[in-house]
C-alpha cells in the first residue's frame, strides 16, 4: 500500500473520529469519546490516558472522585514530566527504550506494546491529558505517514474542549448551589419525581429527609454572616462525607437542606438523621479559633403507594415532621412512628390532617 493511498484511508478514519466528537455535549462526554475512537478507529493495540492535575471536569477531584470508566483507563502523572516527554519528542512518537516512559505507561501494558504514539490535550495553555496509542513496530509506519492528521486532531479537540467546558459551567450555575455546592432545589425536584417514578414502577421504595439549622439566626446575630455561611458550608460537607453514595443531599433554601434516601424504609430514615447528628458533634465547625455549636433537626417522608404522587407532596410530609419536631423541641426520634392514613380510592396529595407526628 503506498503512503498516498494510506494518508487517504486515514483521512476517512479522521473524518468519522471528527464526526464522534462532535456529539460530545460535556468535557467529560469529549474525553470519553476521544478514548472510544482511539480504541475502535486507530490501529492501536490498547489506549488510555495520562491525566494532569488540571483536567477541566468538574465532576473530577484529581486524582480522586474520578469517573470509574475514566480511573480504569487512566494514569496520574504531573504537567512537568508528561510535557517532557512531548517536547523530546514533538511528533508524538516514542519507542519504548527509555525508563522514564515508564511512568505513563500501565504496568499491564508494558510488554504488549513497543511504542506509543501520544496525543495531547491542552486547556488555556495547560497540558490537561494525553491520549496514548499504545502500537506494535509493524505499525509505526502508519503512526508516521498520519502524524499530520493527529496534529490536526490535537488541535481540533483543544478547541472542542475549550467550547464544552464553557457549556459545562453554565450547566454548573444552572444546577448547582453557588455556596455549598450542592445541586439546587430545582435539581431536587425533578431528581424526587424520577425518584417516585422509579418507585412506581419497581415497587422500589424512597426516604427523604428535611432538615433545618437549630437556632440558625441566633448564629448570624452572634457570629456575623460570614459564619453562617461557613456553617453552611460545613454542613453540606458532612452530609457529603455521612450519605452513602447513592443518597443525594440538596440545599432547598436558607439554612434548609434535603436529602433523598433510595431504597430505604422510615427506619432507615431515623438511623440516617441520627448518623448525621453524631457526625456533626463529632467534626464541629472551628470558624476563627472558635467552636461554633452547631445542630439539626429532621423531618422524614417516605413513598407510600397511593399516597405519595408527586414530590411537593413527599417534601411537604416530611416539612410538617420538622415542624412538629421544632414545636415540641424534641432532638432524638420517637421509637414508634406512625404512617400517614392512605387514601385508597385515587392517587391524591395528602392533606396536613392526614400526618400524624413523627417526632425526632
């Protein structure tokens, strides 16, 4: 096969990885293709990514709270030594005769390939990622006629990334607590509804939980507003650090906050509010060298079927149990607590009348 023809087989190849990407709607999303098509389209053996403390995913904490499909495929290195390898060489091509190349490359892979071919990523001038194209010798004539195309291919993705990470943001005001980084009450209840839906549909149950601040006003007036922020701050970071994974905690307004429980009972639900107590007495909130008491009260709901049919009307269920608690100054939960009476005939929202108290 001559170059010729082989530069234009590729130029084909480059055209469907440009189609691929450009579906992409989040960097993430981009990353993730980019790493599908080095695997489907490029006549590589195995593919994956050295990644820089400044990869522009929001969702990413580097090097932790990485996407599991992302972490399986990825190795950690710092900006200085990958871009040291780029520029000793500038075509993107090495064989694998030096140790230090070794720090990029997975141990599993070591043996299987003789040569990488290293596609960089670049975010306001920062080396974010390298995609490498792990080849064996017989294939690094073709790494070599197409390593135009790849330039090319860098570039177009540094511009693609710079785009989506703009969407990102924007996406990121739009669902996102500016102070405590939670998701927002608007987020909440579509996440509730989908929630009931599943339930629904399953037969799968869900808690919530609604909780306020204790003497949340008091903590201005004594500390200022900034430590009432902080204060908040510091909640949401617990409730992060307590949940399990598939809990989802939301600032609702205020010093109110919601958290979505799935698949857990009423039971669940107080062990849950206890947890959350115990943890906050344990790691308080130290704000200028000074202890800063802090406490919550809880109300809970769960999904009753043919009860519970929208999501005002489980957070308004579980608001009335915070209320009650809030009346009768009450910080531990009752040991029996009794369910709202079901309304057989129709799905209908339960009327405040229907509770009866669920103290905690």
């Amino acid at each position: 096969m001559t170059i010729d023809r082989t530069f234009q087989e590729a130029q084909q190849i480059f055209f469907k990885v440009d189609a691929c990407l450009l579906t992409s709607n989040s960097s993430e999303g981009l990353f993730k293709r980019l790493l599908q098509a080095g695997l489907k389209y490029f006549n590589t053996d195995v593919a994956w990514y050295t990644l820089t403390p400044h990869i522009p995913i929001s969702s990413i904490n580097f090097p932790t709270c990485v996407p599991k499909w992302l972490y399986s495929h990825s190795l950690f290195q710092t900006e200085s030594i990958v871009q040291q390898l780029m520029d000793e060489s500038p075509n993107g091509l090495h064989l694998l005769r030096q140790q230090k190349q070794l720090c990029i490359i997975p141990t599993k892979y070591i043996n299987r390939i003789d040569g990488i071919f290293m596609l960089p990523v670049y975010f306001q001038d920062k080396l974010v990622a390298v995609l490498n194209l792990g080849f064996k010798k017989s294939k690094l004539n073709w790494f070599q006629t197409v390593s135009p195309l790849f330039n090319q291919l860098a570039t177009k993705v540094t511009l693609l990334l710079a785009l989506l990470n703009k969407h990102d943001n924007l996406q990121y005001l739009a669902q996102r607590d500016p102070l405590t980084n939670l998701y927002n009450r608007r987020v909440m209840l579509d996440h509730i509804q989908n929630e009931l839906t599943r339930c629904e549909r399953y037969q799968a149950s869900l808690a919530i939980l609604f909780i306020d601040c204790d003497d949340f006003k008091q903590i201005n007036d004594q500390f200022g507003h900034d430590c009432g922020d902080a204060v908040l701050q510091h909640l949401a970071y617990v409730f992060q650090k307590t949940l399990r994974r598939s809990d989802q905690a939301f600032r609702y307004a205020g010093d109110e906050f919601v958290i979505t429980l799935p698949n857990q009972s009423m039971n669940d639900a107080q062990a849950v509010s206890r947890r959350l107590k115990k943890a906050i007495v344990k790691e308080p909130l130290i704000y200028q060298e000074r202890a800063i008491p802090i406490s919550i009260s809880c109300g809970a709901a769960t999904y009753l079927k043919d009860v519970t049919w929208n999501a005002e009307v489980l957070l308004n269920q579980a608001d009335q149990q915070l209320l009650q608690q809030k009346r009768n100054k009450i910080s531990s939960l009752a040991s029996s607590p009794l369910m709202p009476t079901p309304i057989c005939s129709t799905k209908q929202p339960v009327s405040a009348n229907q509770n009866h108290s669920l103290q905690f």
